[in-house]
C-alpha cells in the first residue's frame, strides 16, 4: 500500500476554513462513505427498476433503503471521463479527460485529496482509470490490491473481498470513504467482440427461461449524426440479440453479488448506521436500443446510470426521483455536503443531499454530457437534443412522447422553438465551463 | 492458426480459445477415482489474452464416511498486488457434495509481495437448513441459501461423480467464491466432443454446463476417466496443469494489456 503524500494548502484549501462551522456547533460526527462504482451498468439493468430479466437483489437492497434518481446521466459515456467527473464535480472538458488513459489535469484535486485533507481516512479499490486502470498510487488514496485490466470476472471478487476485510479489520473510529471501483458488467465488452460478425456463434447455453425480449425502441432514427452510429456493429438474428441480453444481465448479476458483499460487511461491523452508501456506474451499455451495444454515444441506455443514495435510517426509504435532471458531477458535492465540508473551488455539480431530504429547492433546469468526437447532449424536462461538430445533423427528441427516441423533430418546423431553446442552453452552458488546454477545440457552438 | 482475431470472434468460453494450451496439453495417464483421494492444479488464465497464467487453483479431495473434505489453495496476481485463498469445505455424501461447513482465509499482497494486513481475512461458515451461519473476523450472520448449497470448489469434483445424462439436470444454490450466495443455479450434461491434444492424440471429453443468477455459462470438460481437465466461464480458465502452482511462484503481475 502507497499514500501519496500531499500539502494541505494550494489546491487543496484551508481545511480549517472548510469545515462547516454548523457540524462543530452540532457535535454530530460525520458519517462515512461507501462509494460504490459499475462500469458499463445501464439504468434499466435492475430489478428494483422494473427489469423482470434481472436479479439484483442487492442493487434493490440499496434502493430500498434510499433514493434512485432514474434521470440520473454520465457526464460523458465513456470510462475515465466519466470518472474524472465523479471525483472532482467538473465536466470531462474542464478536467482534461476527454478520452479513456488521459489524467486529471494538474490544479484540481480529486475527493481522496480533498476529504483526506479534512480529516478522512481515504481508501481506494478497483478500477481507476485515470490515467491507469489499475495501479497502487492513487493521490490521495490508500490503495487496496485487486483487480485485472478489462477483465472484471475475476478481478471484482478481489476488490470486494479486500474492502470486505479492510471493513472487518478497521479499528479506527475516525470516518472514512471507502471507494469500490467495480469492473463488472464491462465483461460485456469481450462477449460483444466475441460476437460481432454474422459467424455463427458458439452454441447458446440451455436456459430452461425465455429470453429477454429486444427493447421497444429497437429501431432508430436513421437520419442520426454520423458519430452516432459507432457501436451499431453487431447484425444479429433477434434470437442472438435476445442471447445478448440475458448475457448482459448475468454480468450484472455478478457485480449485484459483490455489491451484497461490501453491504454485509458493512452491517456485520456495525457501521451501516454511520454510512452514506452511494452508487453509481461510469456509463450504460447499449442493450439493443436502437440496435446498439457498448457506449460512447448519447442515447440514454450509454448516457443515463443508477444513482442511488442510501443513508439507513436518514434517507427516505424507496424513493425514486423522477423529478430532477442530475449528473455524475454531482457526486463529489454531495459527498462534501454529507461530510460537512464545502466542495472543492469551480466544481459545477451541485448536491443532491437537498433532493434526498426532500427539501424544496430550485433545480437545474438542464443536465448535459460529453461525448466522443466533441458529441454533447442537454436534457430538460421537455426534449433531449444531440449534436456533434462539424456534423449537419442535430437531434431533438420530445421528452413527454418518445423517450425511446425514435422520432429526431429537429428537422420539423412546429419544434423550431424548442430546437433554439436547446441550441441556446447549449451555447450557454458551455460557456460557462473552464475548458481544459486539450478540450478547447471540442466545442460544438459558439 | 488462427489469429487472434479471429479466435476471439469464434471462441468466447469455449475450449478453443486456448489453442496453444489445448495442442501441447499432454492428458494425464495415470488412472483417476474420482470418488477417492486426489489432488489436481489448475492453471488459470483470462481468454484470448497474451498474459499467459495468472495463477492457480488447487484442490484437494480426501473421502470421508459422511461425504469428503476439499482442500483448496488460489493464489491470482493481480495487476496491483495478489491474492491468496485457502479454504476447507466439509461436503454432504450426495451428488453434487453438497456444503456443510467452510474455513477460508484470504490475503492480499503488494506488488512488494508484502502481505497487507487490511484486507487479510478468515470466513467460516456453517449450514443449517436452509441457511448459512457466517463467521467473519468475529462478527456473525445468518444468510438464506436454499438446499442443496453448493460451493464452486465442490463443482470441480461434483462433475468428476456424476454419470453423463443429457435427461438429468441438477438445480442448486451456489457458493461462489467462499461467501458469494448465488440461487437459482443448473447443472446440464450438454454433450461430448473431441479436441487434438499434444502430438495430435484425440482427447474425448464429456461437457457439463452451468448457468444461474450472477454466473455466465461454465463449461466442465471431463476426460473418459472422469478427471476434470478445463472449466471455462467467459472470461475465465482453469486448464489442468500439475506445474501450476510451482509456476505460480514469484509471478506479481497479472494481465494488464487491454486499455478498458
């Protein structure tokens, strides 16, 4: 194990200035987290959900006890950059992580650095991603061992084990947050690869249940920007489609499992009671919507990911928000308000510790994600809308009769409000990032 | 030879992934009695990868009057550091031998090798019925697992006892990886083929195949003696190799080419 070493000034702040001076007043002690990351799990891959395909049993544990946000979006579908959201509360563009292997620019520290700083032991487990998948040197991290490159079948069985014992074996009463990165359903990835050409497969395992079914939304618009159709690759039978399907949900499934193992432990040791349980994935997975697999794109299935917050006994029990648009870069604020210290400077993401509680507040009307080749997404309450540089195509779908979508309005003149709207939070939103040196080229409009 | 490629677009989970392995896999001689004492190596490796073996996996079966007890020793480098299992099972005298206690100690390492004594940890469990009693580092738990319980392990040597039937399917619940309970499993006789082992000798194998919540497709291939020389699931390879464990020795990384 390695912990790097940090000055508590510079980026990381003042630590006696950041504690709220409200928990002091209080002398409640902070409560510890669980972080629990997926990689590759979609919204509609659970069963607390509405997936009847699926079991995850301890996914619904989680949901049970707390909030799913189901409008819940990546910041960008693809692995490392949506990761580098999650730990520092900024868009892949601001962070510099606009691709898979690529660091957290220098100046912006991540939550082990921050809440390190503050008082927290910080540990760290499984995929990281930025830039190395796995590595024992994480800033601001202590280092868990475990795990193999692009291969969660094995790997995650050691991460949740590690946790598992660090869990049983921590004596110290000071709080922690506990990160375990996950690499299942990302398996999927190689089954896919395995699969792709007409070829016929390898023989289909006897399942004694039916198949999934292909998705209601299984055709697309064919009119769609080209980037768009990147992972439309696969030109399978519907009975091979099916097959996929139910392989993707045994992948979910064994990480459902290690999930229950880092849920056990927790109770076993008593501290569920003083845990912020929160869990999220890096991106979804295609699951023939729209005929497409894998992610990098920003229909909902690669772009829209579980959020779950469960505090036993603090938050509201089996609440699911459908109400408010929030994104990966609110997960670090949220962790920094639970701790009772302020976030980091310039993070863009917003707690969502007033939603848990049900707390009326004003939201952000809009959620954006990135995407490959400078692709960028907003949604509202209303519509969605797509559109890549240097690409004549833009999308728009209305939110209230084809969230599937299927049918792109951008092109129909009776949306042309709608589309400018769209347009102009767009343009405004980007306006208001810090771009990273690197992102600087990859904006769509103004 | 095919290229790999083109191995991967045919071979996911399935023996022909492993060309190289199977072509200079030399089938064990000796006679086996799956019902008696016997301890086999299994070298495990990650499918269509050039990682060569990650580790190994050892079991250990010794009869006893009210079922046998399995020994099993894993040790996996990983890309950061090791991992190391030891457990004992008691299993039930039935057809899949079935669980009735287990003892695991589990350890990881450092790339330094040093052991990490955070995430070092001993499991035991006991069953009872329909459930499980656990005992980790002091604390307890009692968890749900509908009978017959099952370890991965005790697979190894369920499909050695058991008589091909492609009429007979086997329903259980899974122990996976010590403390991981995974209902609703099913255990096939799927059929037999024959693959070109070392000097191009033809190797008949009989297939079982296993599917159930939170597992992909595993497939048992067992020999005319019924001496079970590959289990593949995805992924993952445990591929018969009495040397696994002394090659084992010294390894401290582990797969690490693909950028996902």
């Amino acid at each position: 194990m390695k912990r790097r070493d940090f000055v508590c000034t510079g980026i990381l702040g003042a630590p006696a200035l950041a504690i709220r001076t409200a928990r002091a007043a209080a002398a409640v002690p902070p409560p510890s987290f669980l972080f629990v990351i997926a990689d590759q799990l979609s919204m509609d891959a659970v069963t607390a959900h509405g997936n009847r395909f699926v079991r995850t049993p301890n996914l619904d544990r989680l949901a049970r006890a707390g909030v799913s946000f189901r409008d819940s979006y990546t910041t960008y579908p693809l692995c490392s950059p949506a990761r580098s959201s999650m730990f520092t509360g900024r868009m892949p563009s601001e962070t510099g992580v606009i691709s898979n292997g690529l660091p957290i620019r220098a100046g912006i520290p991540n939550l082990g650095q921050w809440l390190g700083a503050r008082g927290y032991e910080t540990v760290y487990a499984g995929k990281w991603h930025v830039p190395n998948s796995y590595t024992g040197d994480i800033p601001g991290f202590s280092v868990l061992p475990g795990g193999f490159t692009g291969q969660g079948h094995m790997g995650d069985a050691a991460v949740s084990r590690a946790c598992q014992a660090w869990l049983h074996n921590r004596s110290s009463q000071s709080p922690f947050l506990l990160v375990a990165s996950l690499l299942q359903p990302h398996d999927i990835c190689a089954w896919v690869s395995s699969h792709t050409r007409e070829a016929p497969w390898e023989r289909m395992a006897e399942i004694p249940a039916p198949l999934p079914p292909i998705p209601a939304n299984f055709e697309y618009d064919q009119t769609e920007p080209r980037a768009m159709r990147s992972e439309r690759r696969p030109k399978w039978s519907e009975k091979q489609w099916r097959y996929y399907l139910w392989s993707y949900y045994r992948h979910v499934e064994m990480v459902d499992a290690e999930i229950g193992r880092l849920l056990d432990a927790l109770e076993d040791t008593g501290r569920a009671n003083n845990t912020v349980v929160i869990m999220t994935s890096d991106h979804g997975e295609g699951s023939g919507h729209h005929q497409m697999v894998l992610k990098n794109y920003l229909y909902d299935e690669a772009a829209k990911v579980p959020l779950l917050v469960s505090w036993p006994g603090r938050t509201p029990a089996g609440k699911q928000d459908t109400a408010h648009l929030v994104s990966g870069i609110d997960i670090a604020p949220t962790i920094c308000d639970y701790a009772g210290v302020a976030a980091p400077p310039e993070v863009t993401g917003r707690s969502l510790r007033p939603l848990v509680e049900g707390r009326n507040v004003q939201w952000r009307e809009m959620v954006a994600s990135e995407v490959a080749r400078g692709g960028r997404m907003v949604r509202t309450s209303e519509c969605k809308y797509i559109v890549y540089p240097n690409d004549p195509v833009e999308q728009l779908f209305d939110w209230k009769t084809d969230s599937g979508e299927t049918r792109n309005l951008a092109s129909d003149s009776r949306h042309a409000l709608a589309l400018e709207a769209h347009r102009r939070l767009l343009k405004d939103w980007e306006g208001r990032l810090k771009l990273a040196p690197n992102a600087a080229k990859g904006r769509v409009r103004g | 030879m095919q290229t790999k490629t083109e191995r991967r677009d045919k071979t996911y989970g399935t023996l022909e992934a492993f060309p190289e392995f199977i072509e200079q896999f030399t089938p064990p001689a000796a006679d086996f009695d799956p019902r008696g004492a016997w301890k086999q190596t299994y070298a495990v490796r990650l499918f269509a990868e050039d990682s060569g073996t990650l580790g190994f996996l050892e079991i250990e079966r010794r009869p006893a009057a009210d079922g046998a007890a399995l020994t099993v020793a894993t040790r996996l480098a990983h890309v950061n550091g090791i991992q190391e299992q030891n457990a004992k099972l008691q299993c039930a005298a039935d057809a899949l031998g079935s669980l009735r206690s287990i003892q695991l100690e589990s350890v990881s390492s450092g790339l330094d090798g040093r052991p990490v004594a955070a995430a070092k940890l001993a499991i035991g469990g006991q069953v009872r019925g329909g459930s499980i009693e656990w005992t980790r580092a002091g604390g307890k738990r009692s968890a749900p697992a509908p009978p017959p319980l099952v370890a991965n392990w005790a697979l190894f040597d369920a499909v050695q006892r058991l008589t091909p039937d492609p009429n007979k399917s086997f329903e259980f619940t899974l122990l996976d990886d010590g403390d991981l309970i995974k209902p609703a499993q099913r255990l096939v006789y799927v059929g037999q083929t024959t693959v070109q082992a070392a000097g191009g000798a033809s190797l008949s194998l009989h297939c079982w195949e296993q599917t159930g919540y939170g597992v992909l497709p595993t497939h048992y291939w067992v020999d005319g003696k019924g001496r079970l020389l590959f289990a593949i699931a995805g992924q993952k390879a445990f591929l018969y190799d009495p040397e696994a464990r002394n090659n084992a020795r010294g390894r401290g990384r582990g797969a690490g080419r693909k950028k996902a």
